[in-house]
C-alpha cells in the first residue's frame, strides 16, 4: 500500500494535535480496523500506553464481542456517515459501563475516506435512568392495564387517548371503537350530560368525585365513585385529565350503617337524641324564614305496662308509639327517641293554632298503638315567638309537657311564658 502524501500526513498530524486537546477519548483507526492514532484520554480510558494500544486492531484490542458490536458502526463509516453505537465497556476496570461511540468518516480532499475517528461517551448514568424509567414504565403500563377498575386519559377537548382493559370490559367496546373520540361520543349523549360538570371541574385544576348508584349486568346495583384527575404539564397548565372508577359499594354500605347507628336510635328507628338536637340546631339558624315547633312527648303509664307485662312488651309498645308518630306528621318533619319513654318532634308550623292541632293528632296517634291504657302528655313552643336557642326552646316544651302532666295527663300545653293556656284534653 502507497504512503500517504505529505500534504495529507500534514493534515493529519494538524487533526491529531486538535484531538489531542479535546477532553474526550478519540482515535483513529485504518481500512484494517488498527488503531493509527489515540489522545492522551484515550490513553487514560484504557489503561494502557500508545505502545501497547497503535498498530492492533479493535478486536485484538477489545475482544471478538467488542468488534462484532463496532463492526456495523465502522463499515457506514467508511462509507461516508457518521453513526453511534452503545456497548457495555470491558476493559481498565470500568467492566458493566455503559459508552456511546460515535463514528464518523475522515475524508480527504478528494472525498475518499482512508480512516475514520471514533470519540467515546460515558453515558452509564444516562442508561441506567433510561432502563429505570423504561421498567417502571412497563411495571405503569402493566398495572394500569391489570387493576380491576375503569382506568381513562382524556385531553383538553375530551377525547379519549387511553382506556384500560377493565373500562373495555365495562363498556363492552373495543379500543379501536373508543380511542381518538369524544368521550361523550363513546359513553352516550345521556351519561355525558351526567359526567360533564365533573370533567369540566377538573379541567379547571381541581380533583374532583361522583358517587353513583348503578346497575352492574353482573351484580345488580352497586355503590361505584368516579374520581376526575388534572393531568398538568410542566408550566402547571392541564393538559388532560384521568379518570379512575371504583367499588365503594360495601365502603358506602358501611358508612351508612355507621351514620344510622349515630343518628337512629337502635330501638325504635327514629332519629336519636343527638340527630335531633343536631337538626334543631339546624332549624333555628334559619328560623326567621321559617319558624318550626318542637313537641315533647312524654307516655302516660309507660312504667305499668313494663311492670306488669315485662320489658319485652314495654319495648313493642315504644316502638309502636314511634310508628305512630312518624304517621302522624309529614315526610319532612323529624321525630327522635329523647330517652327512655320519652319523644321529640320538630315541624316547620307558622303559628299556634297550626301547632296545636298538630299536637292533639299526635295524642290521638298515641292513644291507638294498644289496648293498653296509655296515653301521652305533650307540651310544646314555638321558634322563634317562644325561643330563638335550641336549649331554650327545649327547656319550655319540656316544662309544658310536666304541666301537662300536672293537668292530669293524656293532654296538650303550649309552653308559652307564663303557661297561661288551659291544657285541652283530646277525648
């Protein structure tokens, strides 16, 4: 093979004096794949002197996997491009050591290419995040493929861009009939116009929530909470949003059991005395637009019944009297269990006259439950003529109702200041 010419060795040398001031390994290799040049970082890369490293050749240097991986790389070289390759590095202890080598062509002034340069990059860190995100992208994608609840991703305009298996199982659509539409499109106009407000929420940035009761195919009606997610790009704009559906069916069974154990009383069903007084706190605080009365209802021969018939008996008869109480008033008005034979009841009644009539249906509902001669005394105020505080109103339906006792019982007081009104007797 013919020497170069000098004005080429010339060049060369002026490129090799450049390269040697680069801080990164670089080489120059021949048609035969031997190493005809390295900078002294090169030197530094593999741990040995230009003596031991110019005149052999990549395999020779690095093995026959080094070459094999190189090999593909050095002939586009050759041929005129510049290419990268990665491979694990295996030689001055730096052994698992992820670098990329770009290859590129060293043409003369005539185009042809007698050499080519390769400069080595560490990109270890590089490849280790890269594997990293790309398993916990896999371990993503298998996740969200294999939870057993709707899983979707829609943009800015609502079109789908991502469904899990489960929400195609729930739809009964395949993929193809979903992705790239509106979600309202997909689900239907009926059950867009239910979800919307709730996409549109958090569109604005908010994480929002809709519990439902729906009819499953498979199990019937069941409890079900859609939550509505904002996807947010670097500049915290929402780009899109997820939206993931579960099962709360049994959570939501057993809240409601625990909100009843807490406002019912375990016996009769009506509200408890805490409910009551909960809801009584409620009322006064809107009483100026719509005044309510409170009645204590207290039993007249409660006790006898207990005594000469037992407890079992005497709880039958509470929970009769409640019954009829809960007949006696409408839907919105509210009747609790104050304690032992013992009842309120809250209505929303404009003046007396309405109240006391209202009153003597209630004794007339006591007195039908049972044979048994019992009755009831009821005593009652007004909010916010007689009282505008819970305490206070309680305190004056409960004086009139001892009143109504101290009358001879099975009748009706208004607690007013003074009690001035005469009980009035139902019979």
């Amino acid at each position: 093979m013919n020497a170069p010419p000098s004005s080429t060795l010339q060049r060369l040398a002026h490129i090799e004096r450049l390269v040697d001031a680069i801080d990164l390994p670089m080489a120059r290799w021949d048609r035969l794949a031997r190493l005809v040049f390295c900078n002294m970082p090169y030197l530094h890369w593999t741990g040995r002197t230009r003596e031991q490293l110019l005149g052999s050749t990549l395999q020779e240097l690095f093995g026959e996997e080094a070459w094999q991986i190189a090999q593909p790389a050095f002939v586009q070289a050759f041929e005129g491009r510049t290419v990268n390759y990665e491979r694990r590095l295996t030689h001055n202890g730096q052994s698992g050591r992820w670098a990329r080598i770009q290859v590129f062509p060293d043409a003369d002034g005539h185009g042809e290419v007698e050499s080519v340069f390769t400069i080595a990059f560490d990109i270890h860190q590089d490849v280790v995040e890269r594997e990293a995100l790309a398993a916990a992208r896999q371990r993503l994608t298998h996740f969200t493929e294999n939870i057993p609840y709707p899983l979707t991703y829609v943009d800015r305009h609502f079109v789908l861009q991502f469904v899990n298996k489960a929400y195609i199982e729930a739809t009964g659509q395949p993929p193809t009939h979903m992705l790239g539409k509106p979600i309202g499109d997909v689900r239907g106009a009926k059950r867009w116009e239910e979800h919307r407000a709730y996409f549109e929420r958090a569109l604005e940035g908010k994480t929002v929530q809709y519990t439902r009761l729906v009819n499953l195919a498979t199990q019937g009606p069941r409890w079900v909470r859609t939550s509505y997610v904002p996807d947010f790009d670097a500049d915290g704009a929402v780009v899109g949003l997820y939206t993931v559906t579960v099962d709360v069916h049994d959570l939501t069974l057993s809240q409601e059991n625990l909100k009843r154990s807490v406002e019912r009383d375990p016996l009769t069903d009506v509200l408890s005395r805490r409910a009551m007084m909960d809801r009584l706190d409620a009322a006064l605080a809107n009483v100026k637009e719509t005044p309510v009365a409170l009645f204590f209802v207290d039993l007249d021969g409660f006790k006898a019944v207990n005594d000469r018939l037992g407890h079992r008996a005497g709880d039958a008869l509470l929970v009769g009297v409640a019954q009829a109480l809960q007949s006696a008033v409408r839907a919105e008005d509210s009747v609790a269990r104050f304690g032992g034979d013992e009842f309120l009841v809250l209505a929303a009644l404009r003046d007396e006259t309405g109240a006391h009539a209202l009153a003597l249906h209630m004794l007339d509902a006591v007195r039908s439950v049972t044979a048994q001669p019992v009755s009831a005394s009821i005593g009652y105020a007004l909010a916010p003529s007689d009282a505008d505080q819970p305490l206070k109103l309680l305190q004056l339906a409960d004086e009139a109702m001892y009143e109504a006792k101290h009358r001879g019982k099975n009748c009706v007081v208004h607690g007013g200041a003074s009690l001035a009104p005469q009980a009035i007797s139902s019979e």
